[in-house]
C-alpha cells in the first residue's frame, strides 16, 4: 500500500474560461458583451445622417430659390421741362492789320458783355471758349487783312428773358454779332433719374414674369442689378403747344420738353 497521496485530486479545480464568466465583461473572444466599435460605428453614422437631413430641410424652407436665374433689361423714360438755356455767342471783326482788328473786337466784345450782364446773364456764367486771329488771302495767296474772333459760352436759368438778352446783344454789337446754337437742359435731374430708374425696375420685373411663366416657374429676388448711365436724348427736344412769354422785340425762345431715359440690367432668381 502506498503512502503517497494525490494532491491534485484534493484541491479545488478552477475553470478559467467559464469560471468568471458572470465577472469578466469581455467575451471569450475578447469582445465586449452588447457592443463594441461597429455598434459605436454605426451609432455616429446614424447621427451624422440625421443631421444632415435636418440641414437639408432647412436650407429648403430658407431658400426657394432653384439656383437658375434670368437677366432682363429694363428702360424708363420721363419727360422734364427744361429750365437752363445755353448758347454761344461772340464778335467776328475784319480790318487791314491784326492789331487794328483785334482793338475793334475788344471794343465789340466789352460791349456784347455789358449788354449781356444788363439783361440776366450772371458773370460767372460767361466763358470765353475762342479766340482767334488769322490772316485773310486772296487767291494768289497775298494777304489782304486779318480777321478776329472772340466767342463766349453763356449760361442762363432766366429763360423768360433770354430772348431779350439775345436782342439786346444784336443790337450792341450790330451786323458783327455770331450766334451759334442754343440748347436747353435740365439743370436738376435727381428727381427725374430717380423716377425713370423707378419705371425700369418695375418694367424689368414686368418682362422677367412673363418669362418666367412662359417657362413654368416664378421670379424670386433680385441677384444682381446695373444702372446704365443716364441715355437722355441730350440737346434734342419736343416742341410744345405754349411757349416761352417773349418781350416785345424781343428773340422767341422755345424751351420745349426734354426726355430722359433709364436703362437697367437685373439678374433674378427663379424659383424652384
């Protein structure tokens, strides 16, 4: 009979892969129990996707725009009556020598002046825009005189009395008197600009809607607009029916109507 005893057969026998199975939180492949970096993964996938359907959705109650715009042109014209006349008007002498000419025309010039600031022309509106010598030649080219010219560009807002500063110039200076054109204009425009940009703008809306609904969508904001410079019709007017009330011997003057046209480019949105 043996004495020796199996001591292994006495002790406790320890399960290391199922004994703490209830207090080891990993699986026996290592992975923890209801989880791991796929559910993780999956979880913040999950997320982003919400919020980007939530993003979206924003964006589409915020912007009805579809993206597609239209460029249109639009013009307005309004008609002003003109209050500011111009003209040019100066003194043309011949004599033998140039000196002799031109002391004529200063003499001619100082009275064209004095006549002019006596019946409503103002001093600063007076500018001298030429003046000229030169020599007169026969057909031999032998010199036979000289000839001065000495022209003022005069501003006036009186136009009621600019007929008889005109007569009144005439009959200082006599038969060597040049007049040479007269033009009126509007000296303040900012009201008629802004009516006739007014006038564009709706016109431009106006054509941007018919096409829009000939292509099945509507217009939205505006994106971009340019104002063209003002494409009044400058020194060209319409007569109209009353004129101006002339002095007696007096030069008529009819200041007529002046135009002035806008022209607009406007870029809108369409709708989707």
């Amino acid at each position: 009979m043996s004495d020796h005893i199996d001591a292994s057969s006495d002790q406790p026998t320890h399960d290391h892969e199922h004994g703490h199975d209830h207090g080891d939180p990993w699986g026996p492949r290592g992975r923890r129990r209801g989880g791991g970096p796929r559910s993780l993964f999956l979880l913040v996938f999950a997320i982003v996707i919400a919020a980007i359907a939530f993003i979206g959705e924003t964006l589409g109650h915020t912007n009805s725009s579809s993206g597609a715009t239209i460029t249109v042109t639009g013009s307005g014209t309004v008609t002003g009556k003109p209050n500011t006349m111009s003209f040019q008007i100066g003194v043309q002498n011949v004599a033998t020598s140039a000196k002799e000419a031109l002391k004529e025309n200063n003499t001619q010039m100082g009275k064209l002046e004095k006549s002019l600031l006596s019946n409503g022309i103002v001093k600063k509106n007076m500018q001298t825009s030429g003046l000229n010598i030169y020599a007169n030649t026969n057909s031999a080219s032998v010199i036979t005189g000289f000839t001065v010219q000495d022209n003022l560009n005069v501003t006036t807002h009186k136009l009621n009395s600019a007929g008889a500063a005109l007569d009144a110039a005439a009959n200082a200076v006599g038969n060597n008197i040049q007049l040479n054109g007269v033009t009126f204009s509007i000296s303040n425009q900012s009201k008629l600009l802004a009516s006739a940009r007014a006038r564009a703008i709706q016109n431009a809306h106006t054509e941007a809607t018919q096409i829009a609904k000939g292509a099945d969508t509507t217009v939205g904001s505006i994106a971009r607009v340019i104002d063209q410079e003002n494409t009044g019709t400058g020194g060209v007017f319409y007569p109209v029916a009353t004129s101006l009330k002339a002095a007696t011997g007096s030069v008529p003057i009819q200041s007529g109507s002046q135009s002035i046209n806008v022209q607009v480019n406007v870029v809108y949105h369409l709708n989707s």
